[in-house]
C-alpha cells in the first residue's frame, strides 16, 4: 500500500529563482504547488468542522477576530509602567501594513521570513503579516546557541530575520552575515535604521495600504510555519504545519473549554513554542484580551496586575511555585510549616476525592474550608485570585501536583502533543477529566498503541513532515499514514491516555532489563529537597540519579537542624546532606521494582539549563548531552562499590 497520498503546496519562488531550496530538496515547484513531495500522512482534511464559519487560513482568523471583536485591548503590553492596549482594527491594519513593506521587498508567497524575539504585540503582528502575504514564518527560541540559530537560518533559507533590539543584532552579528539568504534584518525595538538593519516602526510605515483591501492569498493546505524541534536526540529538524494543522486543532481543543470574549490570559511561554503560538491563535479567535508578560522574572508581578482567568503553562511553572510557597512556611516554621503542610494534605484528599468521583465526608469538606480561608486562598492570589482554568502540556504534569493546586482550588488540566501534532493530541478538560492520564483525543483526532507500546496519531492537526528530510518524514509514519509520537503509553477502558515515557529514552541495564527513567524523575523530583534529577544507567548493572538539591530548601533545613549554611558545593559534598537526599530518594521511590531502584546518587551544584545545553528550549533533557557533560560523575558512582 502506498502511504504518499497528499500533495503539498508553497510557494513558486524563493531568493534564488525556481532553484530555491524547496525545489533543490524535495522536487520542482510549478504554479505554487510543489511537486516533488508527498505526505506520508493520512488525508483526513478539515475533519469535521465545529463551526460554520470556521477560518480556513490563519490570515482569516485575524480578520475575523478584527470585524467582530471591535475591542480596544485585543493585545497589551506594558510599558513605562503603564498596560497598553492595541484594538483588533489597529492589529490588523498594522499586519497589513508590516504585510505591505515584505511585499515592497520582494518577499513573496512561500518565501521563509524568521522570527527571534521574546512575545510582544509586533511578534503577533509580525506573524499576522507573515499569514496575509503567504509567507513561511520560522519562529526561533531566543534561549538557542549561535550555532543552533545559525543551522536554522540556513536550513530554512529565510530571507528576511525579526530580532528584538540592537543588543540581539550585536550577538548574532556573525551568525547573520553567514547566512547567504538574509537579505534584510528588522528590529522590533530601535531608534533608527542603518545599512545593517530597519526599524519595525519605519516598516510599517512604510506599508502602502489603505486597511480595507484583504485578499487571501493562501489555501488551508498551504504551510503556514516551519517550527524547528528541540533535538533531544540530533539536529533540529524543520516541521512543516499548514493553516489547516494548526487552526483545526486550535478550534478542536478548544471544544470544551467554554472560552469566551471576557477571558483574559497571560502570555508565558515563548511564542516560539507551538503550545503557545496554538494557545495566542485561541485567544484572538475568541476576542480575548491578551496580556504579554513583561519576562519570566516579571511573571508573579504581571500575575498580580492581570489576574488572568486563562493561564497556559508547563509543569515546571506550577512545581516551582508550589516550592515557594513550601520554602516559605519552611522558613517561618513552627505553627505556620505545621498548618501549610496540613492544608496541603487535605487538599491533596479532597482533590483525589472528587477525581475519583466520590463524595467528601462532613469532616473533610469542613476541613477544607478551614484550610482554604487559612491557605490555599493565598496560593489562588498568587495567580491574581480569579484563574478559571489553568492548562498545561510540553511535560509530564505529577499527581501530587495535580492534586496539590486542584485541591487549592487551582483548576490545572493537563493535556499531551508534540510540535509534529500542531500540538494537542489529547486533553483532560472540564467536562472530562482524570488523574494521571493526559486525557482523551480531541475532536477530530485519534490515537492507538502500536504492538511495541508506542503512541500512534491521526487527525487533521498531524504535520506534514520534516523540511529538508524526507527520509526523517517516512520514519516518522505508519505504512497506513500514522504518526509515530516516539511516546509509549496505554489507553484505558474510557479512552483516556497515560504516557509511560520516551521510547528513544528507555535504557537497557547489563541484566536485560528495560528502565523508564521519566517516571523515576518525577518521583525523585516530588521531594522538596530535590530541584532537578535526572536518571542514568543505560547498560550499567543498576539505575543512579545525578540530582540537583533545592538549596533553598537545604539551607531551610540547615537552620532548623542547627548545621552551618554552606554554599551550593558544599552542601553537595556534605555527608549529611547527601545521606538526607539519599533518604527522600529511597522514600520516593519505594514502589518502584527492585531492578528500577536507584542504588546511587551523585549531587550537582548547578542547575540543568537550556544554557548549559542539558535542556531544550522546551525544557526537555538531552540525555545524550548530559552523559556527556558529567561522564566523570558518572563512572565515579558506578567504580565506587
């Protein structure tokens, strides 16, 4: 059977003339539609629609949004200490213009353009622009390395790059002049033009447009974006998403949510992230009024100035603060350590209570109340006091965490997809949702397991493959046209889906046995001690953890205990300490097989960073890289029996 069913469609000509790199790649490009390369995915089209007049184009779903939301806030920024608004009509009108000036420069349909900034409102309209033309926009995460911008430069071949400031300029200044295809640079933030660069205030002005002239010019078939992954295992690699793979899934994971014109988000996550740029498309398809976060520093500040009724985050964001706030009554002891830990646990019942669908005793309910007027009020003011649903994806979301902020009165959903899936495969969601699954498939999308434990998707949302990798796009595919996640997990009797782990990150031990370090993580990582950990043991006799302590909590405990405060290396050298994280990792982990335990650890005093190169941009650990990394820590665990 032939899987290669769909034809994909860019645009006729790039920098280079008919030779560009669309053709010299995957084939020969002739009236728009590119003929040399066919999806391997399933043709599933639309799906079926959720509304009658659905956006057919991401272009389209801007301008609907301007006609019927006449807002004066669709998008705000502060500045000068001050909220700003922009209006859905000003939106639009500058997307038009910035549209308008590409077009002056050459820029045409299916041309790539790059986008590296933190989220704003020009970032939104920058892709806006990007949509109306029929340009590729290739969004590039501002946490990459020169080398990583470089690669994604050139292998996308974008013609025209977006960078936020002169400071961004100044550090990809020799990245920018080895990309033979930049022809032009535009900073979002600049007080004059040179022949380096232009301002985006005189791009648009310089767009000749009189806002009431909009002619789509793409098809839902089209590629919208070209999003590079984060590599955990290799190179990046480009994934190419059409209007239709991702307005689908932002219309179909949205189904149950009941959004509405009055909710108000704040933007977190990078713009850069399909979570997010799926997350900002909902927004304004709804008439939302959107809130860009100032920086990550800022968040707690802009949480409190917003009060968001939407927040959109990854894991990491609620286990850092929920360890604030267990540092903080740690570090006020006594009576207050005793009351926050109490509150915590009873939440932790209750929540587990009506996950499972029972009733609350008398008791319990009268409980919570008490801990919610003393507690857990504080934690929903953290947020801004009037969060209505909090959604969360990219990682694995634990269920004491789960428990700990639903049963604060913090709704937290978790749901699972990958940049390949546009992203949302599957979603708990008011209506339904259970405790340690990612939820069922979305409208429109459906899931199995392969006979090896693997996750397999299709729906409308699948991408349809690897820019410049036609190889790594028929792996990626079932002969029948399914995509392969490289996730193994299990699908209960209701159709809810639990992820196991990464089926590339399975290790093998010297005794034949087959570890799932993810899990074992976020065991480890449930301790307040433990801020980081990371599993290894790949043909080794037995399971160790390289681990990296929450030193805040460390010094917390110090004081209690009487024992001097030490510094980051001390404390991992400490015997003490190391016994006491030896201790909470047998603690944690004590259901674990016997073959799965962890017999060693070893302390780091600095954290895993996308810095560092241990993390991706989205957080996830290159495993490789920290074998690599720390190959003397870890022969010393395994040589020390």
């Amino acid at each position: 059977m032939d899987p290669f069913k769909k034809v994909v469609s860019f645009g006729a000509h790039g920098p280079r003339g008919p030779y560009d790199l669309f053709e010299r790649c995957f084939g020969r490009v002739k009236n728009g539609i590119l003929t040399g390369f066919l999806s391997p995915k399933r043709a599933v089209g639309r799906g079926e629609p959720l509304f009658a007049d659905e956006p057919k184009t991401i272009a389209e779903l801007f301008q609907q949004s301007a006609q019927k939301f006449p807002k004066t806030n669709i998008l705000n920024f502060k500045r000068d200490g001050q909220w700003r608004g922009v209006s859905g009509e000003e939106m639009f009108l500058r997307m038009q213009k910035c549209s308008a000036s590409l077009a002056a420069l050459g820029i045409q349909k299916g041309d790539r353009v790059a986008i590296l900034a933190p989220n704003s409102p020009e970032w939104t309209i920058t892709d806006g622009a990007c949509q109306l033309l029929g340009i590729i926009d290739v969004p590039i995460y501002t946490t990459l390395s020169p080398a990583s911008i470089e690669y994604i430069l050139q292998d996308s071949g974008s013609r025209v790059l977006f960078l936020e400031n002169e400071a961004s300029f100044a550090q990809l200044r020799n990245v920018i002049r080895n990309i033979e295809t930049l022809e032009r640079v535009v900073l979002f933030e600049s007080s004059s033009n040179n022949e380096s660069h232009t301002t985006f205030d005189d791009l648009l002005l310089n767009g000749k447009t009189d806002g009431s002239k909009f002619e789509n010019e793409c098809n839902a078939d089209e590629i919208a974006t070209l999003i590079y992954t984060s590599g955990t295992t290799g190179e990046p690699k480009g994934v190419m998403l059409s209007h239709n793979c991702i307005l689908s899934n932002v219309i179909d994971a949205g189904e149950k949510f009941e959004f509405a014109t009055h909710d108000i988000p704040l933007s977190v996550l990078p713009l850069s992230h399909i979570f997010e740029r799926s997350a900002m498309y909902l927004y304004i398809y709804h008439g939302m009024s959107v809130h860009y976060a100032e920086s990550v520093e800022k968040v707690p500040e802009n949480l409190s100035e917003v009060r968001p009724t939407i927040f959109v985050g990854v894991p990491r964001i609620f286990e850092k603060v929920y360890a604030k706030a267990k540092l903080n009554s740690a570090n006020a002891g006594g009576i207050r350590e005793r009351l926050f830990d109490w509150a915590i646990d009873v939440g932790r019942q209750f929540a587990m209570q009506v996950s499972q669908g029972m009733a609350s005793s008398t008791a319990l309910k009268f409980k919570h109340a008490v801990a919610d007027i003393l507690v857990f009020s504080k934690l929903r003011r953290f947020f801004g006091g009037r969060l209505r649903a909090c959604i969360t994806g990219g990682a694995a979301l634990t269920d004491d965490i789960y428990l700990i902020f639903n049963g604060a009165g913090i709704p937290v959903m978790q749901g699972y997809g990958l940049t390949e899936t546009s992203p949302v495969i599957t979603s708990n969601n008011p209506e339904f949702s259970r405790l340690g699954s990612v939820g069922k498939p979305i409208r429109n999308m459906s899931i199995r397991v392969a006979e090896d434990g693997e996750i397999e998707a299709t729906g409308p949302g699948v991408m349809l493959g690897y820019f410049h990798k036609p190889d790594a796009t028929r792996e990626a595919f079932t002969e029948d046209g399914w995509f392969r996640t490289g996730d193994i997990g299990r699908i209960d009797e209701d159709g809810f889906l639990y992820i196991t782990d990464r089926k590339k990150e399975l290790f093998k031990t010297s005794g034949g046995k087959y570890i799932a370090p993810s899990p074992i993580e976020q065991m480890i990582r449930a301790s307040r001690f433990v801020s980081q950990a990371v599993l290894v043991g790949n043909g080794r006799r037995f399971a160790a953890a390289l681990i990296v302590p929450n030193f805040e909590m460390l010094e917390s405990y110090a004081r209690h205990k009487g024992v001097p405060i030490l510094t980051p290396k001390e404390f991992c050298r400490d015997s003490r300490i190391i016994d006491l994280i030896r201790r909470q990792v047998a603690s944690h982990t004590k259901d674990v097989a016997r073959f799965e335990s962890v017999k060693k650890i070893a302390l780091l005093e600095n954290e895993f960073s996308v810095e560092g190169g241990e993390l991706t941009p989205t957080l996830k650990v290159r495993r490789r890289i920290v074998d690599e990394k720390y190959k003397e820590v870890i022969e010393k665990m395994y040589s020390e029996d």
